[in-house]
C-alpha cells in the first residue's frame, strides 16, 4: 500500500506560483499584466504644450489678416486717387480741346488786322483784295491741318447728306438734281458734317 504524505501548506503555494496551468498562477500572471503599464516610446517627461501652440498660431493669423486689411486699405486708397485723377484729365481734355486750333486761328486775325490796316492807307482795291484771298487760303490752310474741310459740291450730284437746297433752278445743261450754285460752303470734320452746303439744285424744265 502506497503512503501518503502529510499536506505541505508552503510546498503546495509553491507548486502553485510555479506552474503556469494552475488556475491560480494564471489569474496571478493576468492581474499583473494589467497592473504594468504599456511601454511608451516618448518619455514620461516630454509633455506637449497645445495651448502655447494655439496661442501662437492665433498670433500669426491675426497679424497675416491685420496686413492683407492694411494692403486693401492701400489699394482702395490708390484707386480712389487714379479715378479723381482721369476724371481731372478728362474734363480738362474737353475744356481745352479747342487750344491747338485756337493757337492756328490766332495768327489768321493777325492778318487780317494787317489787311484792315493797309486798306485804311491805301486806296488800292486790287492790293486789298489779294491781302484778303491770302487771308481766306491760310485760314482755310488752318482748317486742313485740323482734319476741317470744305465740302466740294458744285456741279455735284444732289446729296442731301451734304446739301441743303435752298431752291431749285431750271437748266437746260446739266441733269435735273445737280448742284448749280453754292450759296454758302460747307464743311466737314473727318466723315462728319460740320455744316451743309447751302446749294441751287436744277429742275427739268
């Protein structure tokens, strides 16, 4: 018959830590598995401020939206200034528009002031007339350079773009709705009429 041995309080514990399928030894391992803490791999110390990091991005952007305020600012500024500007331009443009025939014009009553004057001394017709063809040709000289010319309409076709009939005449030598006499010349600046030219336009008889 086989002996058993007294039980051994210590010796059983021992067997208990000891062997890994005991239940014992297994709720033993779990609860000190529980109890460590996950290995980390920044250190415990190394800690991240995200207030100061909120803090200074807050800064920057506030700055960034300070100066795009400050460059519109500038900007409307600049526009304001260009508009008063070409406004100033423009309506001085208009106001001396004229200034260049103006300064043409002015030497053209110089001589026919010279013209006056000579008639008044002399008694000469023929002189007095030539001093006055003179006059007319550089006026009309002032009139070209400035894109201003005179209409040519005598023996003309009718054109009421360009004419304006007076009356009507009878011929026998021209077509009926032809220009016979000008009255008055006219003038046009570049394709636009100055004034008609006041015209006799002929009828069939």
């Amino acid at each position: 018959m086989k002996k058993h041995k007294p039980n051994d309080p210590e010796a059983n514990e021992a067997k208990q830590q000891t062997d890994p399928g005991h239940p014992r030894t297994s709720a033993a391992a779990a609860k000190e598995s529980h109890a460590k803490p996950p290995p980390t791999d920044a250190p415990r110390d190394q800690t991240v401020d995200t207030d100061g990091m909120d803090y200074d991005r807050t800064a920057k952007l506030r700055e960034e939206l300070d100066a795009a305020r400050d460059r519109e600012l500038r900007c409307r500024a600049e526009l304001d200034n260009f508009r008063k500007r070409a406004a100033r331009e423009y309506e001085d443009g208009l106001r001396y528009a004229n200034l260049p025939l103006l300064k043409d014009i002015l030497p053209v009553i110089d001589n026919i002031d010279r013209a006056i004057e000579a008639a008044e001394k002399n008694a000469d017709a023929a002189s007095l007339l030539e001093g006055f063809k003179l006059v007319r040709q550089q006026l009309e000289d002032v009139l070209r350079r400035h894109k201003c010319e005179r209409i040519e309409a005598l023996d003309a076709p009718f054109d009421p773009n360009l004419h304006h009939a007076v009356m009507q005449q009878p011929s026998a030598d021209h077509s009926p709705n032809t220009v016979l006499i000008v009255t008055q010349n006219g003038y046009q600046l570049h394709d636009r009429v100055v004034r008609p030219s006041q015209v006799i336009v002929s009828k069939a008889e």
